[in-house]
C-alpha cells in the first residue's frame, strides 16, 4: 500500500491509505439509511469523506483523533473533493 497525500489526491484516484480522523457526524439519507461525513487529514491537508455502508458500525469503533484506514475514491462534490 503506497501512502497517497492529501495535497495529491485527484479525481477518481483510489485510497487505501491511513487518515486522522478530524470529526464525524452521523445523518441519514432521503430514505432514512444512516451514513457518516467525516473529516479527515494528514500532514498536507484535510480532506471530507462520506460513509455510506456500515456507517453505523464505524460510528462506535472509531472517535475523533484516531487514525483509521481509509478505503474508496476521490469524488467531487460542488467543486470540492471528497472520499467516498
């Protein structure tokens, strides 16, 4: 596993890859399934994150603070990039 920086993370690019995990907030979809924003950082940046499986499970293991491996892609959300 290649250690990939904030800073350099681009479209479509794939993560597996350990983050800080800055905050999370747990909400619900249109059809009431939970999911989770996160905010995640490194030493280059920080970077927002969406949890759409398992959300709920995640929730109760990982706090603010922690470090966690982070698997998915880089997404654009309005203009802005984000894991999902």
């Amino acid at each position: 596993m290649d250690k990939k920086f904030i800073r350099d993370l681009k479209e479509k690019d794939r993560v597996d890859t350990y983050f800080m995990l800055r905050k999370k907030h747990q909400k619900l979809t249109k059809t009431n399934k939970p999911y989770l924003e996160l905010g995640l950082a490194d030493k280059t940046g920080n970077i927002e994150g969406r949890l759409w499986d398992n959300a709920e499970e995640f929730n109760k293991v990982a706090d603010t603070g922690d470090v966690v491996l982070i698997k998915g892609a880089v997404d654009k959300f309005r203009d802005e990039k984000q894991l999902k």
